[in-house]
C-alpha cells in the first residue's frame, strides 16, 4: 500500500490545490459544527438537542455542496444549481428559527440557538458561494441574508440598534467565508488553466518543429521535382522526334533525382542530429518559463558531433519527462569530460511521477540511441523525491566516421 506521503506527491500540481481547496472546505463543514457545540454544552434545555441535530444537517448538506462544487469548478460536472437552491433554503428555515427561539422561546435555549443561528449563516453562505460563480452574484447573496436578518430582528422585537448589530455581524462573517470561498474558486481555475496552457504550449512547439521540418522537405523537393517534371517532358517530346539528346536529358533527370536523394538525407540527418548546447539552453528556457528553477552547468563546446547528437536527445527527453511526469521545483543539468568519457547528468526532484529507470518507451529509446555510439543510460531514484538520469558517451565515438 501507499503511504500519505506517496500518495501526495504522486498528484499534480492542479490536483494538490483541488485535493487542499476541498479538504479546507469539508474542514469548514465540521468546524461548523464544533462551534455550535460550545454555546449548546452550556445550555440545559430540552431543545439544545433538536438544534444541534438541524446543524449537523446543515453540516452535511454543505459537505455535500462542497463536493458537486468544486467538480463543477474543475470541469467534471455540471452546476448543481438545485443543490445550491436547497442549501440556500435550509439554511433560511434554520437561521429563523434559531433567530425565534433566541428572542421568543424558553431563556435556557437562547445561547444555544444564538450559536446555532450564526454558524449556519455563516457557513451555509460560504458554501453557496462556492458554486455560484459570480462575484456580483454573492455581494448579493451576503448583503440580501444580512439585511433578512436585520428585518427578522426588528419583526421579533428586537430594538433597531440590536437588530443592526445583528444584521452587520452577519454582513461581516458571511462576507469573509463567501470571498474566500470566492478566492478559493479562482485560485483552482486558474491552476488548471495554467497546466492546461503549459500543455498547449508543449503541442505548439511540436507542431512548429513538424512545420520547419515540412517547410525545409518543400524547399528541398519542390525545386528538383519542378526540374525533373521538366526535363522528363523534354525527354519524351525529343524522344518522339528520336533525337538523340533524350537520353542526355534522361541521365540529368537520374542525376537530379540522386541529388534529391542525397539532400533529402541531409535534411533528415540535420533534423535528427541536435546540437547540444542548442538544447541545454532550450531546456533550461522551457523550466524556468514552466516555473521550475534550471541551473546548467558544463559546456558542450568541442566535443564531437555525433556525441553532441545522442546527448542532445537525453537532454530533450529528460526535459519531457520532468515538465510531463513530476511536479519537480528544482532540476540541475551538468555536462562534464572525465577520463575520455563525457558524463551527462540531469536531476530534479519531483520524482513522485517519474518513470523508474527501466520503465518508458522515451527511456528506451535513449539506450539504443547511446548504443549506437557506445554509451551507456542510467535513471532511477535517488533519495526522497529526487530522479536522477546519466547519460555516459565516450569521447572516442565521435571518431569513428573519420578512422573508418
């Protein structure tokens, strides 16, 4: 089984907010309770045990709201507009008859009642706002309960002094759980819509590298399939007449079209071939703009190209992994020459959604790239939340080419 700790740190960034928001939320459903608990105990009277039972209703019905509000905050479900209406109503009916039987019902009652009166307005106010989504919406929903209770007061025979005492304090403590409900509401929005971007992001720089590399095959073949249709249609019109140049222009459509082969070859080999200092700064550029301190250190200055190129590809991968796996804050990136090998290490700590080292198609596909020029790819983890990967190529591979 997870432990706690496992468990948490295996969410997301989003998901830790929504999973904090709610459970500060379902916290105030019981906090509710607890504080009408402490004007009931000192009350000695028969109706202290229907009120608190009205609070604990009360108490579930707004854990209940919390819970259909805030998935439909997050997407996962629709308004609960009947809930909300039903929560709204219930706390009404409660409020006035606690508000009666403090001003008209037995003297043994009223403390209990008073308590009772206040922590359901309070509390049934910031829930309701939770799924109203509109701040105009519950700068009215406040105001219209506080101003009911200041009338309901002056109904009950309370002085007018009193009954705005009442009605302010109503004013006060609903307006600050209802806007920090409010707030809340906003902060988890917006954390979704800020992972939902990053991912935006991501599919974009996909979708532009897919474009370059389009564009350059269209530069590439467009010309020489232009020239090729040309001299081909020369050919056959020389053929027809049996001129003898159709053949040299059929050997130049052959050389053109070995031509083509070989830039086609050049393209992709420059696609696939990455510079490694190109991608140390473009991975540090990616962390920091997603929120996750990048510190790079080494150069890649002077080693050989197709060193460069498989290290290249561990450096992308690994920045994948860590903006898609982990919820990591920190990641050190360091390229150092030791003994003819070059040792390329990258680590972060949000290990909690990495993959293990022997897991991923992405880390597999590392391992035979390394192999081809003779390196090695180690990753697992390290510590408590830390992921480790490094990236070991000798010096040596980068010549083979030139002593073959």
């Amino acid at each position: 089984m997870r432990g706690p700790g496992k468990w948490w740190r295996s969410k997301s960034t989003p998901a830790k907010v929504e999973t904090y928001t709610r459970s500060s939320f379902h916290f105030f459903a019981a906090a509710e309770v607890v504080s009408a608990t402490v004007p009931m105990a000192e009350a000695r009277h028969e109706l202290t045990g229907w009120l608190m039972l009205m609070v604990c209703l009360h108490a579930a019905l707004c854990s209940l709201t919390v819970s259909r509000a805030l998935s439909w905050v997050c997407g996962r479900g629709g308004q609960p507009v009947r809930l909300l209406w039903t929560l709204g109503a219930v706390t009404a009916t409660i409020a006035v008859t606690a508000l009666a039987i403090a001003e008209r019902g037995p003297d043994g009652a009223a403390p209990a009642a008073n308590g009772a009166f206040g922590v359901v307005l309070t509390f049934g106010l910031g829930m309701i706002a939770l799924g109203v989504g509109s701040r105009r919406r519950v700068s009215a929903l406040v105001t219209g309960f506080a101003a009911a209770t200041g009338l309901l007061a002056l109904l009950l025979g309370q002085p007018a002094l009193s009954a705005l005492v009442r009605a302010l304090l109503v004013l006060i403590s609903g307006a600050f759980i209802a806007f920090t409900a409010v707030f809340s509401v906003w902060l988890l929005r917006a954390v979704y819509e800020l992972d939902e971007a990053r991912e935006t992001r991501a599919r974009l720089a996909v979708a532009e590298e897919r474009l370059r590399f389009g564009r350059d095959l269209h530069d590439v073949m467009g010309r020489n399939l232009a020239v090729i249709a040309l001299k081909s249609e020369l050919a056959v019109q020389l053929a027809r007449r049996d001129r003898p140049e159709a053949v040299e222009q059929m050997i130049e459509v052959q050389r053109i079209a070995q031509e083509s082969q070989r830039e086609v070859r050049d393209v992709v080999r420059g696609y696939r071939e990455a510079d490694l200092e190109v991608e140390l700064a473009g991975a540090q550029g990616v962390l920091t703009a997603a929120g996750i301190r990048c510190e790079v250190t080494g150069k890649a200055a002077g080693l050989p190209v197709e060193v460069q190129s498989a290290l290249a590809w561990v450096v992308r991968e690994a920045t994948t992994n860590v903006l898609r796996h982990g919820d990591a804050g920190r990641c050190a990136v360091g390229v150092r020459v030791t003994e003819g090998h070059v040792v390329l290490t990258v680590e972060n700590d949000g290990a909690a959604g990495a993959p293990d080292g022997g897991g991923g198609s992405g880390l597999a596909g590392l391992r035979e790239r390394l192999a081809a020029v003779d390196g090695t790819l180690a990753a697992g983890r390290v510590g408590e939340g830390e992921f480790r990967l490094v990236a070991e190529v000798p010096l040596a591979a980068g010549l083979r080419e030139v002593t073959v």
